[in-house]
C-alpha cells in the first residue's frame, strides 16, 4: 500500500475509476491502476511513455527537471560526501 498527498490521491482515483484496456475491459478488479493489455499485468513503459507523449509530456526533459530541482533541494554539504568516480 502506498499513501498519497490528497492532490496525486485524488488524480490516482479518478484513475481507477476511469481505467481501461483489453484486458480490463468488463472487470474492474485488476490490481493496477494502469492496466497492460494482458490480464493481470501492467502497462507497458513503452506504452506509458506513448500516453505521456500524446499529452504532451516530453519524459527526458521532465526527468531532468526534477533531478535539478532535488539537487537545488540538497544541503550544500552532501555533495561533498557522495563518493568520486575516477576515470579509468
């Protein structure tokens, strides 16, 4: 189980009440909220990825924004611990 802020819990079951694929259809007790197209299993990435994109969610620039934005979040310290890797 996993818990969510109220805004994402909110859009997580709008989800499951919406939800659709070959494998779901007529049955609503799959247990992902993005159901794959075999029973039992869940979306593709590959899938995920089309669905973003066709919304208009590019994923490498969202990725990297969020990278920087936990990296602007970091005390100015912990760089300084994190292991170097020497080239070889």
């Amino acid at each position: 189980m996993v818990e969510l802020p109220a805004p994402v819990a909110e859009l997580a079951l709008h989800q499951v009440a919406i939800r659709r694929s070959h494998a779901v259809l007529g049955r609503t007790e799959s247990p992902w909220l993005f159901p794959g197209g075999q029973p039992g299993r869940p979306i593709s990435a590959w899938a995920m990825g089309e669905r973003l994109r066709k919304l208009g969610i590019r994923l490498a620039e969202a990725r990297s924004t969020a990278l920087f934005q936990l990296a602007t979040e970091l005390p100015a310290a912990a760089p300084a611990t994190l292991p170097v890797q020497e080239n070889e």
